[in-house]
C-alpha cells in the first residue's frame, strides 16, 4: 500500500544518514522481525550490512533453508551462515529443565553471535557502528513498564542480542505494529513464506520437545510438525491461528495397534490457539475434519508417534508453550 511505501523510503533515507559509511550488522533468526528490519536496512545500505545466521538446528523443517537461499536471493543481503548445530546439541544433551534449556540456547546464541562479530570487525573496512534490531511498537510499549507476565517464563528473545553498548542500535520498524510489518516485508519482496510466519520461539523447537532434546526427537517432532502446517495451510486456517505449537511427550509411551502389531510409541500434542498478542489466548476451536486429517497424517507417516491429542486449555491458566 502506499503508506508502506512511504515508510519504506522514509526509513531508507534515515538509515542512510544516520549510517554514512559505517559498516552494520544484524542477526536474523527466522523470524518476521528480523527479517523485515534486515531487508529495510539492505536496501539502504546494501553490502555495508552483515547479517549473521546462526543456524541452533532448532528451527522447524525448511525454516533454515528459507533462510539461507530464498530470503537471500530476494533481498541480495551478505549472510554469514554459522552452523551451530552441533555445539547447540551438545550443551542441551540430557537437559530436561525448560529454564535450563533457555539460558543455555541464550548463552550459546550469545556465544556464536559474539564471535561471528569479532569475524567480521576483523574484515578490513570502515569500522562497524551499528546493530539491528527488529524492536516493534508493542515490545516498546512493553518495556516501558507493564509488568504484563514475562517474568513466568524467562523469554529470552533469541533474536535479541548481547549488550555490547560498542553499538548504536538501528530499529527501523520501532513505530510498527505486527501486521504492517508484514506489508513493509513485502513491499521488500520477502518470501511469503517468511512475511507470513506466525510467532515461533526463540528456543525453537528445543521447548517443544518435553524431556531431553536430541537429534531423532527433533526429527520426529519436525515431521509431525510439518504435517500440522501442511493441512491447515491448505484448510486455509493460518489467518484464524495465532500460533499453532506441535508438542512432543518424548519421555511418555502409550500402547497403539497398527497393521497387525502392538506399538508403543509417542504421543503428539496439538496447541492450536487464538489470540491478540500472546498475553491471553484461547484454544482455537478446529474443524473435525482438519483434525482427522493431520491425526490420521501423523500416526501414518511418523512412525514413532502412535497418538495425536488436542490440548483444550485457554491461557489462563495454560501458557501457549508446554515450557
Ligand atoms: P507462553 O508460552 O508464555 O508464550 O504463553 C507467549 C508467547 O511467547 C513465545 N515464547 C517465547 N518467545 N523466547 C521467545 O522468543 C522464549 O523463550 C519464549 N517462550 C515463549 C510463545 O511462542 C508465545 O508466542
């Protein structure tokens, strides 16, 4: 729309002036925010911006590889790939605790990211000044006192980054709520399959896998994932969810029958839910039909998983995220 490309040229513009010459850079972690405020400040600066992925390996299926080639192909932004996976693993190995498992995923982000920059301040050029950050209205509205109830659980925002004050941050979407976000990402030409993504944590998948986290749950769980995303996409209920978290009970085993055996597998947990802005949200009241499908989908193409069960609690008193 118009006023988007007002604010796109307006933003461009005053990134340039502010920046000059200096060298930027920005962490993408494959979300709509990141995304979008990167892509703004590409197209302002073009290669004076690094961004830097660092790829925990606990993204969703395909979610890595959007990144690395479509939203780089669309937006000609110079990506540093840092594959971290194996270092992400190995620190989470035999962590069951969901606090535990965050500051571990946030020390290591912190980590990776902190020597990915010390690569690129070593590169010969103009010195590097700036950071990106994709801080919209409502996170500024946030921190500016509502106690709300970010202190139940330790929301550390992968996205979000150390406070190496050697910095001026560069917030171009600070005035932006949610949904013109997504048109200015648009307007950029990212992916749709990118613009369009619902919230997803920054402990990815590591929260969505109840007990230890390894490399053959987080299989399992993206299999079954991607089956959830597939049938509501072509149900066309993405607009009507807020978030739909795939849960995996690894350290429960329930008794099934397939084919002409007894198995002894995994159960599944479906978190659709409803909401305006996380804080409170209502479980999203599903067609049968989409359940049966994705149930049916899931028990016949996963095979560790034997039962597909719906979580029917509202926030209060559940969370969105089972950790
Ligand atoms: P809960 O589970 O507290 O989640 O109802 C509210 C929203 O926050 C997301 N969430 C997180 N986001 N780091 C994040 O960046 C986290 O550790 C984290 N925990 C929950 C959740 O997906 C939902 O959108």
């Amino acid at each position: 729309t118009w006023t988007m490309v007002n604010i796109v040229e307006e933003q461009v513009e005053r990134i340039r002036a502010e920046v000059g010459d200096a060298r930027v850079i920005s962490a993408l972690s494959g979300g709509v925010d990141s995304a979008v405020s990167t892509a703004l400040v590409q197209r302002a600066i073009g290669d004076q911006l690094t961004a830097v992925f660092v790829d925990h390996g606990l993204l969703r299926e395909g979610e890595a590889e959007q990144v690395k080639q479509d939203y780089v192909a669309a937006t000609g932004v110079d990506l540093k790939v840092v594959d971290a996976r194996e270092q992400f693993l190995g620190h989470l190995a035999g962590v069951t605790d969901p606090e535990t498992k965050r500051k571990i995923i946030g020390r290591e982000f912190i980590r990776v990211f902190e020597a990915a920059e010390r690569e690129v301040l070593a590169t010969p050029g103009p010195p590097v000044k700036f950071l990106v950050q994709g801080t919209l209205y409502p996170d500024v509205v946030e921190s500016g006192g509502g106690a709300g109830t970010s202190n139940i659980k330790s929301h550390h925002n992968v996205g979000g980054l150390p406070e190496d004050l050697e910095f001026s941050l560069i917030e171009p979407l600070r005035t932006l709520f949610k949904d013109e976000v997504r048109e200015v990402g648009r307007q950029l030409g990212i992916p749709e399959a990118i613009v369009a993504r619902h919230p997803f944590p920054g402990p990815g998948l590591a929260i969505r896998i109840i007990g230890a986290v390894d490399e053959e749950r987080l299989a399992i769980l993206r299999a079954a994932d991607a089956i959830v995303r597939q049938e509501t996409t072509a149900a066309g209920l993405d607009g009507e969810i807020w978030q739909f978290p795939v849960v995996l009970l690894a350290d429960v085993r329930s008794v099934g029958v397939q084919g002409d055996g007894r198995t002894y597998g995994h159960p599944v947990v479906l978190r659709p839910v409803s909401s305006e802005d996380a804080m409170t949200a209502d479980w999203t009241r599903l067609p049968y039909d989409v359940l049966e499908r994705i149930s049916t989908r899931i028990t016949n193409e996963v095979a560790e998983v034997n039962r597909v069960v719906l979580d029917v609690t509202s926030k209060p008193p559940g969370t969105i995220e089972w950790e």
